[in-house]
C-alpha cells in the first residue's frame, strides 16, 4: 500500500481529499470530518513502519504528547488511531504554508528576506510556543523552517512534535544511539548522541533565525560529517559576510544561541528572543510581508 495514493479513501470519520505532503513519519492529507463538517489534517503513518515496534511507540508517543499540549503557537491535534496497517493523527488544518515554502520562494525568485522586525516578532511566537512546551517536560528537537506552518494570517506554528520525547524518558528513548534531528539545524549534543534539554531546540532555533537573517545556514558542508565536524568544532560563519548591516550585537545574540555547550545559551528561548529584539534596537523597520500567505 503506497501512503501517497489514499485520496478518495476514510479513515474512520475522515474522508482523505488532497494529499499536502511527504516527511519522514508518513505522508499528510487534507481531510473532512463527517461528525464535525469541517476539513482537518491527517498524518498517516507509512504502513511498512507499523510493524516495528520503536516506530509505531513513538507514533503513538507523538499523538498523546502533541494533543496535551495546548498553545496559540503549537498546531493543535484532534485525535489519532489505528485502521487496519495505517495509523494516524488528525491536526488542525493550516493553509498558509510552511517557512520552508517562503525561503524556497524567495531564492527562486530573489524577493528580500524578512526584516529584522518581521523575524524578532516570528521568534517571539515561537519563543512562547517552546517554553511553554519544555515547562510541560516536552523537547520539540527537530525545529527547522518545514516545521514552522502559518495561518493565512501570517501567524505561526509550531508543527510535527513526532519526534518530541519526554525528557523524563530521554535516556531510555535515546539508548539506540538513532540521531533524531535535521542536520543541518542539530545541535552539537545531537551529534554526540547525549543528554537533550530545552537548550538543544534554542540551538536549532538559533540556526534558523540565523538563516532568516543572512539567507544563509550558519555551517555548510557536502556531507553530514562534514557538517557534525563544523557544529561540534567551528564558530558559525559571521553574519556580516552575508548582510554588512547586521549590527555586531545581533551576531552576540546569535552566537550565544548557538554556543556549543548548552548551559552557555540562554536559560530560555524567550530569553534568547527578547535579547534579540533589543539587538535589532534602531535598525529599520520596513515591512516585507515575508510571513504573510503566499
């Protein structure tokens, strides 16, 4: 069974409409609920993964530790279950993209990236949605711009906490040694497969508000060796190489989201926004509508 061809098919009280998307826990489809009358997201798992046990628990871990979780900047999630070999998680229908569809867009067609303004106000919502979730003993650990959705009035979420664990849990979940993460955005304790806290979704959060800023990732590499060995050895690539106008406080607050021991970061990510916001004092403010719905 191919997960990419379920249009047309139910699962329990929702009808499948429109695939969205692939990623790596399954595929996402927009959906319509009968009971209610009203059009949802529904993840649904690949179906060859159901049989192994690590992959279906943390699916489940997925839906009961996402659907406790209630923020104005975390997706909410409806309900989750199991059809046959096709299990699923029904979220809250967004349908204003991803960041990750706003830098595509952007490099494509070479629109100007957010203004400082515009990212310190992203990082503030995002910054509440993290804390909040870490005061609930929950670790995102795979931010990165597809994980970021928006409304259609630009207001943004944060979305799949599939790979979330409870940190209670970690060591136990972590005892595989599998690195769970984006590379490009891991933090260098993911690298080194040790303990994770609130201070490894900052280090991710960092690189990308280091990207939104420059347009740039902090440390590129061909290989993800390549990149292990720049996130656990080398300072990130001074913003000012990409934008000469980012003032050096900026780059401070950068780097300390970045610092590659974690109890140097800051005590939280609303922290670490609030300092950026007070970085970006007396620099333009100019409007671009980067978040806004394409």
């Amino acid at each position: 069974m191919s997960i990419q061809n379920l249009a047309g098919q139910s699962l329990g009280q929702y009808q499948l409409k429109e695939l969205l998307g692939i990623g790596g826990m399954g595929a996402v489809y927009r959906a319509y609920q009968s009971s209610l009358q009203r059009e949802v997201a529904v993840k649904v798992m690949s179906p060859e993964l159901v049989s192994q046990t690590d992959y279906i628990d943390r699916f489940y871990r997925e839906a009961r530790t996402a659907a406790a979780l209630g923020h104005a900047h975390i997706v909410p999630v409806h309900d989750y279950g199991v059809q046959g070999e096709i299990s699923y998680v029904v979220m809250h229908l967004l349908t204003g993209g991803t960041l990750m569809d706003r830098l595509t867009q952007q490099a494509e067609l070479g629109l100007p990236m957010p203004s400082l303004a515009e990212t310190a106000d992203l990082l503030k919502q995002l910054a509440s949605a993290l804390d909040y979730a870490h005061s609930q003993g929950v670790i995102h650990r795979d931010i990165k711009p597809n994980n970021i959705m928006f409304d259609n009035q630009g207001n943004a979420y944060l979305v799949d906490f599939g790979i979330a664990k409870l940190m209670t849990a970690s060591r136990v979940l972590t005892s595989s040694g599998v690195l769970i993460g984006t590379p490009p955005f891991m933090s260098p304790e993911q690298w080194r497969a040790e303990e994770i806290t609130p201070a490894t979704d900052q280090y991710s959060m960092g690189v990308m508000i280091y990207a939104l800023v420059t347009g740039h990732v902090p440390f590129e590499a061909d290989t993800p060796h390549g990149l292990m060995y720049k996130h656990l050895n080398e300072v990130p690539t001074p913003p000012q190489t990409y934008r000469p106008d980012i003032p050096e406080p900026v780059s401070d607050v950068l780097n300390r989201a970045m610092a590659k021991v974690p109890s140097d970061r800051f005590p939280t990510v609303t922290a670490f926004s609030q300092a950026f916001d007070k970085a970006i004092q007396g620099m333009p403010g100019d409007k671009t509508n980067f978040f806004a719905a394409p």
